[in-house]
C-alpha cells in the first residue's frame, strides 16, 4: 500500500472496489463523498461542495498536489460534462488505435461482426504473428470501456490469441472499420428522477463450436442510464 493509499484509508470512512482503481466513499448525514485513486491521480465527486473543499484540503496539507478542475479526459477516456448530462467517450483513443493498425483509411461498415458468424480456431490462411494479434485485441479490449457495442465481437476473438490466423485477423479488422464509423460513440448518463434498477441479457447456449460454452451478455440501467 502507498503513502496516499494509507492516508485515505485513515481520511475516509470505506473503501470500495473498482475495478482495477481503489475506491474510496465516506458518507454522512445524507452527504456522500466519491474518491477514486489510481497511481498518483485522484477523482473526486459527490453531492455537497463544502464537504469536497474540505476533503482537497486535507490531501493539499499532507501530499504536494494540483487541481485541475472539472475532469475532461482521465486515462485515454474524454469526459464531457453539462448540467444534467456527462458523456464518456474515447475518440482519440479510437483513431491511434486506427492510426496504430494501419486501418484509418478504411471504408466503415455498419456492424462490428457478421450475423450468425462462426470463427473456427484453425482458421484459414497464414498463421499471424501472435504478438501484433495480442496487442490489437488489448486495444481494443480498453476500447471497450466506453464501447460496449463491440465487447460481443472481441471477446470471441480472445479466444484465438495463441495460434491467429488470418480470416481471425479479417474478423478484428471487421470491428476496426465498424470504429472508423462510430468514431463519436460513447456512454451517456444522464439525470433521472426514476431510479429503478432494470436488467436485460441474452445467451448463446452452447454456441462455442469446440467446447460447446455458453455466450452471455447483460445490461444494468439505474433511471436512463447503463452502469455496468
């Protein structure tokens, strides 16, 4: 554990997990306060102004640190906040990603995978060098975290990252030209006075040709907006 990590833990009521940063919240009297830590970064928010002062306070005695205000673009993801409306994207990200594979001059389609493809793990063609394969599907996985319209397609193509062939290397760059199309994609969440939870999922019982594995994809809203 760091120096920042000990203090929050000393500072704030509750850590919480979140995904790969350390989450922090400390709650009081109806007030919540949000600290999210991720190496030597810190987001804060919450619903009382006084509350996240005195919380920037405190960590600007102890530690040497700057406020930049209102987060607009935190690890490779943009942040574009209004009053009642904040939307993620990674637009950026997507083009060096293009730019990367070779692929920004690409024509778009409309679909990031085929209907009803099967991907077979003895592809045809040339085997492709595992080590470019790995790091197209790495991109594309951080991709994800704000472009869950693709996460179907390359979950199924993290199933041939050891030996890649080249109709695998058609199916991924299939997703590269669906992202040169929907460059402007993102997440959205906005204000809600519902705050009913709804789920929704869908299967593809026993759809892995070779192990006969299921496929499973789901959905939470909380009001309008999707949260995992």
């Amino acid at each position: 554990m760091d120096v920042k990590s000990a203090f929050l833990d000393g500072l704030l009521e509750e850590e919480v997990y979140i995904d790969q940063p350390s989450g922090y919240k400390n709650a009081k009297n109806g007030d919540i306060l949000l600290v999210c830590l991720y190496v030597d970064d810190l987001i804060i928010t919450g619903n009382n102004p006084k509350m996240l002062e005195e919380f920037k306070k405190a960590m600007a005695r102890e530690f040497e640190m700057t406020d930049i205000g209102l987060m607009s673009y935190y690890l490779g993801i943009q942040v574009a906040q209004r009053k009642d409306v904040i939307f993620i994207s990674q637009g950026e990200y997507a083009k060096e990603i293009l730019k990367k594979f070779e692929m920004e001059n690409c024509n778009p389609v409309s679909t990031p995978v085929e209907c009803e493809a099967k991907i077979f793990k003895h592809g045809d063609g040339d085997r492709v060098n595992p080590i470019f394969f790995k790091s197209l599907i790495g991109s594309l996985r951080y991709l994800s975290c704000t472009r869950p319209d693709i996460l179907f397609g390359v979950g199924l193509l993290s199933r041939f990252m050891e030996t890649p062939t080249i109709s695998h290397l058609k199916v991924a760059k299939r997703i590269l030209r669906y992202i040169k199309g929907t460059l402007d994609y993102g997440i959205l969440y906005s204000s809600s006075k519902e705050s009913k939870s709804v789920g929704y999922c869908d299967s593809d019982w026993a759809g892995d040709i070779y192990y006969r594995k299921s496929t499973t994809g789901f959905v939470f809203f909380l009001g309008n907006s999707a949260f995992t």
